[in-house]
C-alpha cells in the first residue's frame, strides 16, 4: 500500500493521508487533486509512505497527480518544512502559499509560448501599446506570452496585429544556460575596497559562511554584486536577489537589464498579473531563468541550477511578513544558502543590529566598503535645526525655509522628508484638547484638508471633518503636527515662486504617476519634492542638494526598542539623496533634540559605533540579538478575553519548566483595530530550543479552545 501525505491549504499543523497507487518517491512535490470533504483540492505531495496512523479502509485515493506542472523539488519543500516549523504556521498554508496563486487554483494552463521580434518596422506606425510589446522584445532573447499580455488589458490584440503584420514571431523557448555563455556587458572598473569585498567573498575556505557587505551609501555595494553574479552565470549557475519593493526601484532592473542582456532575467513581486507570476515561477522552476529578483515571497521560489543568494537592503523591514505566515525572507535565505551549501551576501549601508552582531561574533564574514565610489561624491553635510529656538510654522522653520529658498535660487532641487502621510495627524480643539478619535481602534483620526474627513489609517473607517468642537463648541479647530499635505501648502505659500510636488501613498497610487514624477525630476520642472517614506528609497536625481527633514521626533520618542535602528537606517537613506552626482549635498533636520547621540553618529557618517552602543543597550536590556523572542497575540471583543486567554496561555507555558522569560500579559499599543480588542504576550528565551519547545506544545494545547479569541504566534517579531 502507498501513501500519499498531503498538504492542503487549511489551518491545521497536519499533512493528510490518501491512498495512492503507483506513486513513487520521484512524485514527492508533485501537485495533485484529492477530495477534502464535499470538494475537490489542490495540495501537494509532501512525503509518501507505506503506513498511515488513520485506517487504511478510511483513507481516500488521491483523484489525479498533476504530472505536466513541475513538483516542488526537495530542496524546497524541505525549506518550506522548516520554516512552518520555526514560524508555527500551518505545513499546508505554508506549502500551498508559496505556489503561484494559478498554479494553485488551476494548475493546468496553457503550454508556454514564446516570442522575439521578427523585422524591421517603423516606430511611428505602431499603436503604444504595441511599441510596449516592441520595447519589451528589444532586449533580445524569447519573451513569454504572459509577460507580454500582462502590458496592458489590451496586449493580446495588439500582440495579435503584430503577428499578422509580421513585426513579431513565435519563438523557440529559451534554452537553459549553458556555462560559459557570456552575460556580462560593459562592467565597471573596481575600487581597490570593491575588488577586495569580492575577492574574500569568493574565498573557497569561506564560502560558506555567510557575507554581510555593510557599505556606506554610494559606496558601489550593487556593482560588487553585479560582479557576483557575473561570476554565478559564467558557472552556469542561477542567482536569487531579494530586494525590498523593487516596484519602485526600476533602477535595480535597469542595471541588471543592460549588464546581463543575454541572461534570462525575472522580476516576481506581487505588483504582477497571475499569469506572469506564474509564467516567471516556472521559468525559475524549469531552470530557464538566470537571475530572480523579487522581493519576500521569492525566497521560495524553487531554482534547480541556484548557485549565489543575493540580500540587497538586509535592514528592510518588509522582508517579514508581517500577517499569516510570519516569516523573515532574510533568515530563510540564509538557511537556504546553507542548505545548498552556496554563498550568500547580505548587503546594506545600516545592517540590522540581527547582522551585525552575526558579523562582529565571527557567524557571518564582514566585507567593508568605507568610501564612496564615485571621487566626487561626498556624503552630504549633516545639521540640526533646534526646533525649541526655531519655532516650525506649519512644520517648517525659518532656517529651512531661507535653506530651501537659497537653493532655488541657485536653481537646485530639494526635497523636503515628512514622516507621516495625510494633512494633519489630527485635528483638535485649542479650548479644551478635544481631538478626534477612531471610535473603533485606539488611535487618532487623520485629518485629510482637500476631502474635508477624518481618516482612521489603521481600520480605514472615514467621517465628515466636524467644524466645531463636539465637545466644548468652540468653533475653531486646529491642526496639530505636520501631514505632508500641510508642508506642501506651507511650502506653496512660503515660496510661491518654486514648483512643489508632494509625493506620499496617497498622491502616488500607481507606478505610472511615480515615474512621472521621475521624469519631472530629472527634467527640472520640479523644484521641490515633498513627501513621505516613498522618497527614501533608492532615487538618484542629480541635480538635488539639499534635504530637509520634519518631525522625525515622534518616533525618535517610540516606545519599539528597534525604533532608533529603524529611525537611523531612515535618515541615512533619505539624506544620502541630497548630492550624489559632484554637487556637494547638505541635510537639515528639524528636531527638538539636537543633542541625541543618532544624530551625532549620523553627522559623523558612522553607523558602525552607533550600532555598537545600540548593542550595548541591547545586551543590558536583555533585547535581541541577545535572546529570542515570540509575540502572542490575541484579539477579541472585549479586552478581558484576550487577556484572559493570554493569561492561560502563559500560565501553561510557565508549567513547562523551561528556561523561559514571560512577560504580563499587555494590552496591544494599538489596543483596538476594527472593533477587536487587541492584546500580546512576550516570550523571550537565552535559547532557540527552549523557546520553540513551548510554542509548539502551547500550540498543540490552545488549537482547540479558542473560539471567541483569535490569536496568532509571532516568532522573531519586529513590531509590537
Ligand atoms: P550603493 O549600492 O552602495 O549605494 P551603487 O552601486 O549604486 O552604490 O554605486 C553608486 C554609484 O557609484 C553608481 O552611480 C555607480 O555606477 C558608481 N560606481 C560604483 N562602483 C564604481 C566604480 N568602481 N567606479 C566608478 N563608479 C562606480
Ligand atoms: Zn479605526
Ligand atoms: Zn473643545
């Protein structure tokens, strides 16, 4: 008798037996249809056996082995294994969820095709949407039908009217590389501190160690991975990137498009059409793409030839999920790299304190690169404005505004950094401190002045602005903080002469405006950008010199023990925007605090003292990396439950006997979301094992009794 153990997408930590003729071990990872209860599923073989714990006569056949999709090869189904473990998530969710949605649904789609560019033709007489399919075929090779229709909802006509007018082919599929193919395009010139970082990285005796490139922004960190990768494909090898919301970023595809022309390059992020996803996962899958670049969720993508791991930005926190399946991509792909026995570099101008103690314990090797690449480029000139002696108006002081008045004047750019989206964080009333509050979650309502409502970002709930107070009648309410569309009216008002265009989640709803903005940029017809987050990521404009930054404060005073890492990495990114290309840049920071030591060591462009005092703190605090940590958390509709069930929780936990730290039972700093209580319970543990041994046996005891509270474990977590 075989048996097949199968994962299905349902929230329960088992796989499930079905009887099986003629499988074999060839099929573990092989996707098939089984029925679970009234329906039929997808799910995936995750082991087979000779013996089940349920009655054979009980058991049910698997209906069908679905042979023309490619399994989930062991390598990744054993990753997978691992990381439902380590997380204490579902095997089945977690299994399934890494399968592209289509693949899961219907995995059945239609053959691959593939197709190149044919003739000659004018550009002046394509539609634009066909002259997208054009410029997407220019970079040569075979280019699949999904990726091609995924262009625009009317891709497929015009790809169609190509065809007939012989503009376009079908094409062979792309062959898997062969080692020896040459990739690489017009590469740079190292730097001596480049040319080491890569030649201690190929160092046989310690490529399996993992690598933390901690270099200084500019300081060339992408080109010493380029020439990483150049060396992967020449082996014939795959390269994984994972890289924080590449959707922004064109850049980084940019550079590997011109660098790599010949390699077969897929970009798998979640901004992609399900059919592209799964075209791209099978062409990872089938071994014919060279290089992915994705973001978390490809650190699952299976690649039969992977040769290189790629962690650009290892800081990021958006590399963990942050809902469901809360894993940390980073972690994953270094015990994927380990797994496989390949190299894996993880890069970043301000590596989480996680990284850095790995490196400074001797775990991971530390490559260095301490000057910028470019000769010219010098790192921009750092100051505080003491907001206690430069009153803001509106958000923005005298010295910043005759700073951003100045470098209009001598026709640069600027930008000036607002951390927080929407006019006003809030509204309220001067009288009698009356502001409004989200009825439904424990936070304040965001004012948002061109609608005239109050927003809750938290649940999304919106209301009317009220005129006057409900409270106290008082027929005047006032702003309080600065959202950025407050500084980009003040900006407007202040400066009429200068051009503004405010950038934040919700002026910039899709790439296209994004790009525009771009373009705008570089073409001078902007004088000042004004924004959020969304500015801080990796855009170089060349003519931009100076920065300023408002209202860091709020969190500077964050009650997260990871807030001034998280708030330092910030700075560094946005004020190395100001003066990249030979135009020396200088950055103005609004703060009533000038004195703080993150300011000091960011003046100073030396993260690396700075995280070696955030570790001192760390370690007489007892915080990670000096010991592990889980989050339970609990949501009801009163408090009292879901503390309650905290407190049962922790009181098992606590009858285990094992060396474990268990904190109160606390409400959650965002005590109510949508109308749930919300609350969360520490664990912390000098020892992985400990920690784990509790989670699991505290999972296996509470999965049943828990009907009005919902909760969830939250392994490593990074917010609280
Ligand atoms: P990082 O990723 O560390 O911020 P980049 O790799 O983007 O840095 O490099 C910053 C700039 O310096 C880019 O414009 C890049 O083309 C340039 N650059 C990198 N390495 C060299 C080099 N060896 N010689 C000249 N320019 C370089
Ligand atoms: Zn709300
Ligand atoms: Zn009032």
């Amino acid at each position: 008798m075989t048996i097949a153990r199968v994962a299905l997408d349902t929230p329960l930590y088992t796989l499930f037996d079905y009887q099986a003729a003629e499988l074999t071990a060839a099929d573990v990872g092989r996707l098939v249809r089984v029925p679970f209860g009234r329906r039929r599923r997808i799910g995936v073989i995750a082991e087979i056996t000779a013996a089940s714990t349920v009655e054979t006569s009980r058991l049910k056949a698997v209906d069908q082995v679905l042979r023309d999709t490619p399994a989930l090869p062991a390598d990744i189904l054993g990753l997978l294994r691992f990381s439902a473990d380590y997380y204490q998530y579902p095997i089945g969710q977690a299994i399934m969820s890494a399968l592209p949605p289509l693949l899961r649904a219907k995995p059945r789609g239609e053959p691959a095709r593939f197709y190149s560019l044919a003739a000659a033709f004018e550009e002046a007489r394509l539609g634009p949407i066909q002259r997208r399919i054009v410029d997407a075929l220019k970079a040569g090779g075979a280019v699949p039908v999904q990726a091609l229709r995924s262009l625009a909802p009317s891709a497929a006509a015009a790809l169609r009217s190509l065809l007939e007018r012989g503009i376009v082919q079908l094409a062979p599929p792309p062959l898997a590389s062969m080692p020896g193919r040459a990739f690489t395009a017009g590469s740079a010139q190292l730097n001596i501190e480049q040319q080491r970082a890569v030649a201690e990285f190929f160092e046989t005796a310690n490529q399996s160690v993992p690598a933390l490139l901690f270099g200084v922004t500019g300081s060339g960190k992408t080109e010493v991975y380029l020439q990483l990768v150049a060396r992967a494909l020449t082996h014939g090898d795959q390269v994984l990137i994972l890289a924080p919301e590449i959707n922004l970023t064109p850049q980084l595809e940019q550079r590997f498009r011109q660098r790599f022309p010949a390699a077969e390059i897929v970009f798998a992020h979640s901004g992609l059409s399900a059919a592209a996803r799964r075209a791209q996962w099978l062409a990872a899958a089938e071994g014919r793409a060279d290089i992915v670049i994705g973001t978390r969720l490809a650190v699952f993508i299976p690649l039969p030839r992977l040769g290189l791991i790629v962690v650009d930005e290892e800081h990021d926190s958006s590399f963990k999920q942050q809902e469901r399946f809360r894993y940390s991509a980073r972690d994953i792909a270094v015990f994927r790299a380990h797994d496989r026995n390949i190299p894996i570099v993880l890069g970043s101008a301000t590596p989480s304190l996680e990284t850095y103690y790995n490196a400074k314990q001797g775990r991971y090797r530390l490559l260095q690169l301490k000057q910028r690449a470019h000769a010219d480029a010098l790192p921009a000139r750092i100051e505080c404005i003491d907001s206690r002696a430069y009153k803001p108006t509106d958000g923005l002081s005298l010295p910043l505004l005759s700073a951003l008045r100045e470098n209009l004047a001598h026709g640069q750019q600027s930008l000036v950094f607002i951390n927080r989206r929407g006019f006003a964080p809030i509204l309220w009333c001067r009288a009698c401190t009356w502001a409004p509050s989200c009825t439904r979650c424990s936070a304040n309502m965001t004012w948002h002045k061109a609608q005239q409502r109050l927003c809750c970002h938290h649940c999304g709930r919106t209301l009317r602005a009220p005129t006057a107070c409900p409270q106290c009648g008082a027929t005047e309410l006032t702003p309080l903080g600065e959202g950025s569309q407050r500084v980009e009216q003040a900006l407007e008002s202040a400066l009429p002469e200068a051009r503004v265009c405010r950038v934040d989640a919700d002026s910039m709803r899709s790439k296209q405006r994004w790009r525009a903005v771009e373009i705008a940029m570089r073409g001078g017809q902007i004088d000042i950008l004004a924004g959020t987050q969304m500015l801080a990521k990796g855009h170089d404009f060349p003519n931009l010199s100076l920065v300023g930054v408002v209202n860091i404060d709020g969190a500077l005073l964050s009650a997260d023990f990871r807030a001034a890492e998280r708030i330092f990495a910030l700075l560094v990114q946005v004020t190395g925007r100001a003066g990249r290309a030979g135009l020396p840049g200088r950055a103005l920071i609004q703060t009533a605090y000038p004195d703080h030591p993150l300011f000091e060591a960011l003046k100073a462009n030396d993260y690396a003292s700075y995280a070696e005092s955030l570790l001192e703190q760390r370690q007489r605090a007892g915080f990670p990396p000096f010991c592990h940590q889980a989050l339970i958390r609990a949501e009801a509709l009163s408090l009292t439950n879901a503390l309650a069930f905290l407190h049962r929780f922790a009181a098992f936990v606590a009858s285990l006997g094992l060396p474990l730290k268990i904190y109160d039972a606390v409400a959650a700093r965002m005590a109510k979301v949508a109308g749930k209580e919300r609350a969360q319970l520490l664990l912390q543990a000098a020892k992985r094992g400990p920690l784990q041994a509790a989670l699991t046996q505290a999972r296996a005891e509470f999965v049943r009794t828990t009907k009005d509270v919902r909760w969830s474990i939250d392994v490593d977590p990074q917010d609280f």
